[in-house]
C-alpha cells in the first residue's frame, strides 16, 4: 500500500472496506482507532458514541459486527505491507452485543495467541447429534481457512438474501480481493 | 489517537461489561473473555494499547 505515514495507509484501507461494505451490504461506515505514530490499528462499526455496534444489513433483517486488527511493515521501496493479526465477523439476529449470534468467524494471530484452538475459526449456533454424541458447534473452534471479509458479503448476499446496492457486486469483491492480495502480499 | 483516549475507551466498554480497566486487561492478557462482540473489541483495543 502506499502512503507517508501509517495513519494514511490505514485509513486508506479503512476507507476501501468501509466503501465496499457500503455498496454491497449496510451503510454503516467503519470507524478506524489508530495509536498515534504506531503501525498498529483497528476497525470496527462504531455508534455515534464510539461504541462498538452490529450493523443493520440491508433488507434481511440481519446484523454484522465487524472487527479487523492490522499491522503494517514499511518496505524497503517505501510501500506498506499489511498484516491482519486479528479479525471478527459476528452474524446477529440484533444490534446490541447480548442479541442471539447465529455465526461467528474469528481469527486470532499466532503473534497473541498460541497452543490454542485453530487459529482461523468458525462457531454456529447449533448443536449436531451424532453417533459419538453431541457436537456443540457453538463452543467448538471449526478450522476454516482465511476467512476474508469479501467472502462474508459474498456469503451475506448470495445465500442470506442480503440485497446489494449495486450490480456487479461480485465483480467489485473480486477486484478487493485481488488489491488484498497486493496489500498483504500472500494468496488467500 | 493519544494513550489516554484509548485507555478511555477500554475503560467505557469494561464497565459496559461489569469490569474494571484492570480487570479487562488481565482477562483479555489471560485470553479469558467473552463470546460476544463487545469482548472482541474490547481485547483488540487492549492489544492495541500494549503493542
């Protein structure tokens, strides 16, 4: 990525989420909090009073919270390599943080956690019987891959009948997933 | 954002959440929180305050 400072970078990369949220699934923008002079920040939904907030999806009387924590690396030509050490996309029936969840994908970096569940992970609300007993997939950790924010709208929109604002929706995913490739320099 | 904005905001979501400051740091250092969205939040700010 580029930009003088690390406060640029993000807020070049809050600012290209938060617009591609708001063409395809809420208008809700995303609020970046960035240490002063650290490469190091998050984004969330926040509330008029800097509160974290699920977000009103469009027409499917759904709700998302969101939650990337970033690190960005200078480069040695002067670009910015970005680094997700921590991300979380909460699918909820309601606004407010205790209103029932229905899914969850989480991700938390080796960097701040180890010797845990999978890193990348998903619970669901439900619990599967099978011939070995009870599956508890609210409290289990399932493996995913990484789960990139794209993937969720894609997800939102084509089977949780999430209706976007424009129509070439998944064209615009695949060019932000084609820029995230860039930004953080691996395949996702 | 100063430090001491950033330690007002952990300080807002951990008595949203019945902690104190002190608290909500050492439960999220011990990876001892909360399902729920407002725990993820909080722990990101907290990581991002001792990065």
């Amino acid at each position: 990525m580029i930009g003088d400072r690390p406060t640029e970078v993000f807020r070049n990369f809050r600012d290209h989420i938060s617009g591609l949220l708001n063409k395809t699934i809420t208008d809700a923008p995303l609020s970046l909090t960035h240490r002063k002079d650290r490469p190091f920040a998050q984004f969330a939904f926040r509330d008029d009073a800097d509160f974290p907030m699920a977000a009103p999806l469009f027409s499917a009387g759904l709700f998302l919270a969101v939650s990337q924590q970033l690190q960005v690396e200078q480069q040695p030509d002067q670009t910015w390599k970005l680094r997700t050490l921590a991300y979380s996309y909460h699918l909820l029936e309601d606004s407010n943080p205790d209103s029932r969840w229905i899914i969850r994908w989480e991700y938390v970096s080796h960097a701040q956690r180890r010797n845990e569940h999978p890193r990348h992970h998903v619970h669901i609300a439900t619990i599967v019987d099978t011939p070995a007993g009870e599956m508890d997939l609210d409290k289990l950790h399932l493996s995913t891959g990484w789960v990139t924010i794209e993937e969720v709208i894609r997800f939102l929109i084509a089977e949780m009948g999430v209706k976007p604002k424009i129509a070439d929706w998944d064209d615009q995913l695949l060019k932000s997933e084609e820029l995230f490739k860039t930004w953080t320099r691996r395949e996702v | 954002m100063s430090d001491s904005q950033l330690k007002a905001m952990i300080e807002r979501e951990a008595q949203a959440l019945g902690l104190t400051f002190n608290d909500a740091v050492s439960r999220v250092k011990a990876g001892q929180i909360g399902e729920n969205y407002l725990w993820q939040d909080l722990a990101s700010l907290v990581h991002l305050l001792h990065e």
